[in-house]
C-alpha cells in the first residue's frame, strides 16, 4: 500500500487549503479469477485545492485507471475516494453524472473534440450541461477560447486545427464551466515539445487561476517542472511522491529521457 | 444538445445520406406498394361507388360481393318500400350477358339497369347525352373508357365509318340479340373486373338477360331524414330477410371477399414487408456504424456529464429527424409517381390511412435503429475517454 503525501514534499500554499481529492487504500481489479488484473493495489493519496499534481510512472502502472476513479468515471472496487467531500460511492450514477458536470473539467488525449462541431460549440458543450442557453454559453465558450489564444478561430471545426490547437480547444471546454478540479490524460503526448511546453503553461496559467486543483498524467518529464508535486506510480501503488523532478530521479535527469 | 446531436449525424454526409435513403426507400415502397394496393382495392367496389344517392343496399343476405348473382324476388322491393323509415326504394339489374358490335365481333358484358322512372342509380357523370336518354328507345350509355378500347371498332369497319375507330352516339349494338342503341356515355373510376359495363334502363335490362324467375339485383334505398341508417338496415333485415348495406359495409363486404379470396394481400404485403425490412436493415445497420464511429465523442459527453437522459434524447432526435426527412422523401417520391402515372392504368390512390400507416412503419424503424445505437450508448463506460 502507498502512503499519503509526505509532509516535505507539499506545496506549502497548498497544503494550507482544503482536499481537493482524498482516496484511501483505493483497490481497483480488472477481470475475474485467474486473469485478474490488480491495477489499483490500495492507493492513499490526496490533491490539494490550488495544487498540480502530475502522475507518473511506467506505462500499466495504474495512472489512467486511478485518475478515472478520481473522476467518477470508473468504480473502484475498494477502499474511499472523495472529490471535494464528496464520495462517489455514495452518489447514484445520475448524481455522478450531475456532479462530473459540475465539478471536474476533463482534457483528454486524444482531445475527444467533436468533429462536426465549431470549436465554440464544442467548448459550449460543459456549459449546456450545466443549463445554460446556447446563446449565453457560446458567449462564454467564445471569451474562453480568446484566453487561450483562438478567438479568431471559434468558427472553425477541430479538423482545421494543429494538434497544440486542438488541445487548446480541449483546455478551453474543460475550464469553461469553472470546475474546481481538471484531470488531464497525456496532454501533450501527441505534441512536440514547444507546444507542449506552451499547452501545459496555458493550463497552469489558466486553469490553476481560480484555486483550481490539476491533476495531470504524464510520460513526459519535459513538462515535470510545472508540478507542485510529482506521484510516482508502479505496478498499481504509489511509491513516492516529491516536489520536484530532480527528488525523483536525482540531479542529473534530462528532459525527454524516460519518467 | 438537440441541436448538437444533429450536426453530430448531419455533419457526417455519407451516413447521414446512407440513413436517409435507407428510410427515404422504405417509405417510398412502403407507400408505393400500399398506394397501388389501395387503389386496387378501391376499384373493386367502384360500382358502389360510381352510385349514387342510395343510403342502403339491400341485398340477398348470401350475397358475398357486389359482383355476385343472387337475384331476389320483384315483391321484395315492395316488402322494403314497407319499412318505417325508408323514404324511397328503387330496384337496380345486375347481370353478365352476350354483347355484339357493330362489326360483328362479340364479348360478354355486364349489363345495369336502374329504375325505369326516376333512373335514380345512373352514374353521375354522364360525358355524352344525359341520363334522360335512357327514355330513348333501346337507349343504352356505355363507358367512355371503352369505346376506343375493350367496344372499339376493328380496322375494316373503321374504315367503312370513315376512319372512326371509337364507338359512337347511334351505334347500334346487339344485347342477347336485342337491338340496343347507344344513346350516350359515362364516365366511372376503372373497376377491378374486366367487362365494359352498360347502363340502361330496369325493365330493358332484364330483357337483355336470359330470363329468370328472381330479377331483382339490389333495392337501393334512401332513409327518411333522421333515420339512424345501422337501425334502419336491422328493421329491413327483420321485415324482409334481406340484408341491408350502407355505402361503406357494401365496400367492405367486396374488399374483403377480393382480400380473403385472391391472395392480393399476401402479395401486396410482402412487397410492403420488404420495404419495411430494407428500411430496418439499411437504416439501422447505418445508423448502428455512425455510433460506433462516434462512440468515443458519446463516451466524453458522458464523462463531461451527459446523463443517459439526455443521451437518449440526442440518439432520439437523430433518428427523429432522419426519419421524418426519408418519410417525407419516400412519400414525395411515391406520390410523384403516382401523379405522373395518373393518366394510365395504374391503381394508385393515397389515403391519409395509409400516409398514417407508413409513418407509423417508419417510425417503428426508426425506434429500431436507435435502440439498436441506445443500447451500445446507454451500456457505455464513460472511463472509455481515458484508454486512447
């Protein structure tokens, strides 16, 4: 079993202010009997509120997994894990849905923008949900995609887009609702890396602006430095978590060797 | 979202245009095929039709179409005429016989004789001369539709006539060897037998018949003003025997005999079955592979918050609106067909019963495709988002 943040390794300022995220000894398996998958082998960990955490760690280490439970989009099998106070298991799928839309902002890998839609109307998208007009949510979607640099562009569809666009797109409709806390899968894995390197400022610029908390999965140890704090995953725990790249893997790391 | 969920579908043109003609050919031959079946169907009983005035048909009650010969006893009219309620009753002839035209070639007929007084029973239409004539001396009207066709003249007599291949306002025909003189024509919807039809009047019509002891065909009767004509036909049934018909039971007495005895339906049905399984194959299996291709953008609406609500609404209005644009497509399409084939022989006639049904069909495929698309969506982990 992992343990909880050591106190060294937080971000003072963060861990002055409340949880974001608590899970407890989090056990989540794939399969059943011989082929059982243990991909969740009892996580403790807690995100802050204003705090960006990045987790890391070898590919089927269990990061994709645990930040879908941290987002209510995957039961676990054991253990707790509140967002906010809030535990997911104690919440009916429909109350689950209602609060993912409230609260969580998602940037996905592979954008996940809707093709046939501007990208005002794909940003609106969190918006709707959330009952607004569509009038009043394009407004909205369309001041949130001049922060992020593509207010001339809000008529166009995602096709039409770079890759570091696109992404900007999707930071665009996962801040745009306001929620309080934004997961994000790989977001800059299909990024070279200067736009990455801009993607993930324009999301610690933008996002972390509100007390936001960010909770990032990433290969990429180029972008490490944006972290408050650095988990390190393997083989379904966490085994280590730091403030910095250089406690992780000591001085002499560069950026684009291995995480 | 409504909004969204279309451009999702419309914005994706070939499956969105898969889908749509997928419907859009389910209700064209589902209305094609049914509009011909209808219009069959309405030709069978198209001599109750072409009639006009009476409010009943009285009939011998082992009667099974309007075509069938089951003449009853003259004294019948009278027994009827009897009955409280009815305010006149007129007798009508009904009989196949031996038809000899002017140039000599013969065929049989069916010949209708209405009553010889008021000729209440005459068709509505008369094109050439006028009912009255019917007075004439051996005065018969025959069908306009026949005269260049099934009473047309061959060549040589043609030829003899200057030229003039259609039968005309003084020929004389022969009607079981009586002289019979055509005194006009009428026009009436095509009928679903084969025998021109001429009209004269009662009395000349069963001399044109071999003789029988029974020459009653029908007793058509008009009810007093205010008479409910359902009580009406069950007191002449009790006064007399017969049977007793409004318009429409006479039409649904001949429809389904046609139905129940020719096999029409089972042939009409199968093609309109295939319509509807074309529609449920096509459209479905499209509509399937468009949420298949977009499961990943119904599965990041999901983890964005869509509920399952609002997702079966989206899936709803996809196929809502594809549905309701291939009916309308379908329908355009059959009705086109049947407005530039109005001038031939085609059995064509659209009901708003029929419209009805066919949008009832194409909303039963379009349930079936989306629930087909529902449930892979309904069923999805919204944690797909996270796996690449």
């Amino acid at each position: 079993m992992s343990t909880a943040a050591p106190a060294h390794s937080m971000n003072p300022a963060a861990s002055a202010r409340g949880l974001a995220v608590r899970c407890r000894n989090v056990v989540k398996n794939y399969g059943t009997g011989q082929s059982v998958v243990r991909a969740l082998r009892g996580i403790d960990l807690d995100v802050y509120e204003g705090e960006l955490l990045m987790l890391v760690g070898p590919s089927g280490c269990g990061k994709t997994t645990l930040i879908s439970v941290i987002a209510g989009v995957l039961d676990r099998d054991e253990g707790e894990c509140s967002v906010f106070g809030r535990d997911y298991a104690q919440m009916t799928s429909a109350q689950r849905t209602r609060f993912r839309g409230e609260t969580i902002g998602f940037v996905f890998q592979s954008y996940n923008l809707i093709p046939t839609l501007t990208i005002a109307e794909n940003v609106s998208v969190p918006l709707l949900l959330n009952g607004l007009n569509r009038h009043e949510a394009l407004r909205r979607a369309n001041d949130m995609l001049a922060k992020v640099g593509l207010g001339e562009r809000v008529k166009d569809t995602p096709l039409r887009l770079s890759g570091g666009q696109q992404q900007r797109v999707a930071i665009a409709r996962a801040l745009v609702h306001e929620p309080r806390l934004i997961v994000c899968d790989e977001p800059t894995s299909a990024l070279d890396h200067e736009t990455g390197h801009r993607v993930v400022e324009l999301l610690k610029s933008v996002a972390m602006s509100g007390n936001r908390s960010l909770v990032i999965v990433t290969h990429d140890n180029r972008i490490f430095d944006f972290a408050d704090r650095i988990a390190h995953m393997d083989d379904g725990q966490v085994d280590k978590i730091v403030g910095s790249a250089k406690e992780l893997y000591g001085p002499n790391m560069q950026p684009g060797s291995p995480a | 979202m409504i909004r969204y969920a279309l451009k999702m579908l419309m914005g994706d043109r070939a499956r969105y245009l898969g889908i749509l003609v997928g419907v859009a050919f389910a209700s064209l031959l589902i209305t094609q095929q049914g509009a011909v079946f209808v219009g069959l169907m309405e030709r069978t009983y198209s001599f109750v039709s072409d009639t006009p005035a009476p409010d009943l048909w009285v009939v011998d009650p082992d009667l099974e179409h309007h075509a069938d010969s089951k003449p009853m006893l003259k004294q019948e009219l009278y027994r009827v005429r009897g009955v409280e309620g009815v305010a006149w009753a007129v007798p009508m002839f009904k009989s196949f016989t031996k038809l000899r035209l002017p140039d000599g070639r013969r065929r049989g007929c069916i010949v209708v004789g209405v009553d010889d007084e008021t000729l209440i029973g005459a068709p509505a239409s008369i094109s050439g001369g006028s009912a009255a004539d019917l007075r004439l001396a051996d005065a018969v009207l025959v069908d306009e539709a026949d005269v260049g066709g099934k009473l047309g003249l061959t060549a040589h007599v043609a030829e003899a006539l200057g030229g003039r291949a259609k039968l005309a306002v003084g020929d004389v025909l022969e009607l079981n060897d009586h002289r019979a003189v055509v005194a006009g024509t009428f026009k009436i919807q095509p009928s679903f037998f084969w025998d021109p039809v001429i009209y004269t009047t009662f009395t000349r019509a069963v001399s044109y018949s071999p003789s029988e002891r029974k020459e009653l065909s029908f007793i058509l009767v008009k009810a007093t003003p205010g008479t409910d004509l359902g009580v009406l036909a069950e007191r002449i049934r009790g006064a007399t025997g017969l049977k007793a018909y409004t318009e429409q039971g006479f039409k649904r007495l001949t429809a389904m005999y046609i139905l129940e005895k020719t096999g029409i339906l089972i042939n009409f049905g199968i093609a309109v079955a295939l319509g509807f399984i074309v529609g449920v194959v096509v459209a479905g299996q499209t509509f399937y592979n468009f949420t298949m291709e977009n499961l990943r953008y119904f599965g990041a609406l999901k983890a964005l918050g869509t509920s399952n609500r609002q997702l079966v609404r989206m899936v709803l209005a996809q196929a809502g609106v594809v549905g309701l644009l291939g009916y309308g497509l379908g329908v355009g399409a059959a009705a086109l067909f049947g407005a530039l084939l109005g001038g031939t022989a085609l059995a064509f006639s659209l009901p708003w019963q029929l419209l009805a049904i066919c949008g009832g069909a194409i909303i039963v495929i379009c349930l079936i495709a989306a629930a087909l698309s529902m449930r892979r969506v309904l069923v999805l982990e919204p944690g797909i988002v996270f796996r690449g």
